[in-house]
C-alpha cells in the first residue's frame, strides 16, 4: 500500500478518516474423521468517512487509485444529511504495531496446521460414542493503516490464530453436546501438547448421556468463567457500547453512571490492553488508542464503550472501542476483553456455602432481549451440603439482567478468558473479541430443564 498516496487524498476541512487493510483469513475445516476444506482469502481494500454535514458519508473502496473519488463520494453524502456535527474530542495518535509472536503460525505450512487439527480430530471419534465432530483451524492476519485529517497515522498488525471444536455423542437416541476451543490469540503454542484436554471433554461429553436431565425451577447456582462470561458479555456488555443508547431515552436513563447495579465486591471491566485472548489490541479501527475502562466498579455503573462519535455525542471519556470486521465495513463500538473481575473466594468455599444448588459449566450460546436473557450451558452438577454431586444435563439460564446482577453474593479469586472470540453486531462477527470472568455465585436463579 502507498500510504503517502492514501495520506494526501485527505480533505481538508471537517472530519475524515481512511483505513486501508490487507486482510489474509486462513481456515482449515473437518468433519468427523476428515479434513474437508481448507481456504486462504487474501483481499485489500479501504473504507473512508467524511463528516462536513450532519452525520458520516461513507464508501469502500479496493483499489488504490480510487481514494480520491471515495473521498469525493462519502462527502457528497455526508453533506446530504441536514445539520452540521463536529467532534471536539478527538485523539490523535502516530504509531507502528507490528506482530511479535512467540510461534508465528505464519512460519507452518498448511499441512502442519492440518496435521495438528487431524490428530485432534482422530482422537475425538476415537470414541464409540461421539457420533459427529465439527472442527476448524482459523487464523487472521490484517495490516491496516488509518489516517485522519487530524494528524492519526497509525499502522497496526494483528493477527489471531485458533481451534474450535463442536462435539456430538449420542446414546439410545439421546444426543448432547459440548465445545472445545484453543488458542484465540497471536501464537500457535497454546494449540500443541493438548490431548489430554481432549480426551477431558470426550470424557465430560460422553458422561452427559448418563446425566439426569434438570427440573426447572429456582436455584443458587455457582457459574464458572466459561458461563459467567458468556452472561456478562451478552447481558451486560452489549448495553455498555455506548451506540446502543443513543436514540434509547428509556435504556439510556437505566445506564445512567452511578446507578448501582451490583453489591460493592463486584466489578466488571473492559480491556483490551491485556494481552494474549482474543480480543486484545493496541488501537482501534479509528486510531485511538484501547484503555481499560470499568463498567462497573464496586457495584455501581462507572464507565461505558465509546467511538469517537458516541463519546462526543455523550460528552465522555474515549475509550478506543471502536472496530471493523474489515475494510468491507465502518466501525461500530465493539467490546474488547469483557471480564468479571477477581474477588477473595476460592471455589471450594463457595460450593460449601451452598445446601441445595448447581455447578453450571460451559457455555453453549443464547441470547438476549433487552435486559432479559435465556443462556444455555453444556452441563452441570448438583450441589448436596456443600458437595458436588451428580451430573445433569438440558440446563438454560434464564432471568432479568439487573434482577441477576443484585442477586450475586459471591466472586471467585481466579479469572479466567474463553479461547474462542466472536460476537455479532451490525451485520459484524467479529472473531477478536474476547470475554472472561471468575466464578460467581447467584442466588434464586431462574433455570428452565425439563
């Protein structure tokens, strides 16, 4: 890419801003037994905004040559929208990021990735039981450039690399399944050296067919990292991107900063500075650069995710969240690293404080409703007088978000981050985006079974 070229077609006057990337996406797929697919797409491409009327004109563009005419177009859109909308906070920054990983997966080939996920695979319908396997290797690569007319010129590299697993074992025609994922971040070392992991989940897996399946009903329950990340990115995170309120009086005035949420232990925080899961990054797609930011702090709402549109529009801090899938498209506030954050609890104490509930492990997906959610979760054992007992099965969550969050009586000392990112917004799964938690313990959970 000419990036003197790309910066000269900057306007002038307004606000505008361009990010040109080179995108390389590697994806190796097998069912059961066999590998059967295995891709590289390589695309390059740009994305410019122009604000000079009352909201952003935009077009991508895949050839260099047509910055300028990109340019052109976005502002003749821009000036289409009655107003005139200027940005008083604005970071500037000038930087280089360039990868440095501790096992490129750039310097395998192909057919050693292959072989790796191949070996994985065999082990897993090594097994009677496991009827059916998806399984995928994917790896992410994008040198992106981004430039305003403000003095940002950055140029940052990132790359992701990862396995994930979706396993099926079935009995007298009862099926359950799990997931498995490795990796989620820029080296190929956390993939290798993990069969025992496997023959874990085989075994965990294939133990759900003998499980009991759960009666619905109210329970305190313990969640581990897996599930209470998935409840904290998903009910709570996505009403902190801070573009989810503009328009919403009725959201906005219940995410009002202040509001307490939660008891004083309890704390949730956003950071994409952490390195090494899924959705860590130095700058964001508009050149600002990522901070930590609390969303809640000692129980009460504290901060929220912000482009640099919503943090003008709201009169906030920037907190460099705002991204792309690629060049295809603008960016839109995105979580990074969502996490519960750490308390004084070891595990054992709370499944002792606990006479009739469940262990809940492993998240399997579910969605939300504005601030009510329905979670399913790949299993669970029952809590007896403070003991782990029996597994069971056919479990989902389900509650009211702010109910939830009061109902939290004790966090875990241990944090933990899920290997596999991906979330969807806008038209957008974003694969670097990460979620993590320590252990918590809720009382009277709502849990639907059968």
């Amino acid at each position: 890419m000419d990036v003197n070229k790309l910066k000269n077609a900057l306007l002038a006057e307004g606000f505008c801003d361009l990010r040109y990337q080179d995108f390389t996406l590697t994806s190796i797929k097998g069912s059961k037994s066999e590998v059967d697919s295995v891709s590289v797409i390589q695309k390059s491409g740009g994305n410019v905004r122009v604000l000079s009327g009352g909201g952003y004109g935009t077009f991508c563009f895949t050839d260099e040559s047509d910055v300028t005419k990109a340019f052109e177009q976005a502002k003749k859109s821009s000036d289409l929208i009655p107003g005139k909308k200027q940005f008083e906070r604005i970071e500037t920054n000038q930087d280089t990021i360039r990868i440095n990983s501790e096992m490129d997966p750039r310097a395998l080939s192909i057919e050693e990735k292959k072989a790796l996920l191949q070996s994985y695979m065999d082990l897993f319908m090594g097994y009677e039981a496991i009827v059916n396997l998806e399984s995928e290797y994917y790896e992410q690569f994008t040198d992106t450039v981004i430039l305003n007319n403000q003095g940002t010129n950055v140029r940052q590299e990132e790359l992701i690399c990862g396995m994930t697993f979706r396993i099926t074992a079935k009995k007298e025609g009862l099926s359950q399944i799990t997931r498995l994922s490795f990796g989620g971040t820029d080296t190929f070392r956390p993939m290798l050296n993990q069969e025992e992991a496997i023959h874990e989940k085989a075994h965990q897996t294939i133990g759900l067919l003998d499980a009991k399946p759960i009666k619905g009903g109210n329970y305190d329950v313990i969640l581990d990292s897996d599930v209470s990340g998935l409840f904290i990115h998903e009910a709570f995170g996505h009403l902190s991107e801070s573009d989810n309120l503009v328009g919403n009086l009725a959201l906005a005035k219940t995410m009002t900063l202040g509001s307490e949420f939660a008891a004083p232990m309890f704390n949730v925080i956003d950071d994409p500075t952490l390195k090494g899961h899924p959705g860590s990054y130095i700058y964001d797609h508009e050149g600002t650069r990522a901070k930590k930011t609390y969303l809640i702090k000692n129980g009460k709402l504290s901060g929220r995710l912000h482009s640099i549109e919503s943090a003008n529009f709201m009169k906030e801090t920037l907190t460099g969240h705002a991204r792309a899938k690629n060049f295809g498209f603008s960016p839109i506030v995105r979580m990074g690293n969502i996490y519960i954050d750490s308390d004084k609890y070891e595990l054992d104490e709370m499944i002792a404080s606990i006479t009739d509930g469940l262990y809940l492990f492993g998240s399997a997906g579910g969605q939300t409703t504005g601030d009510t959610f329905t979670f399913a979760v790949q299993g669970g054992y029952k809590i007896k007088d403070g003991k782990l007992t029996e597994m069971v099965r056919d479990i989902a969550l389900t509650g009211h978000l702010f109910t939830t969050l009061k109902n939290i009586e004790m966090v875990g000392k241990q944090v933990e981050f899920s290997k596999a990112g991906g979330c969807g917004k806008g038209g957008q799964i974003l694969i670097q985006s990460g979620k993590g938690a320590a252990p918590i313990k809720i009382k009277n959970m709502g849990i639907g079974g059968r």
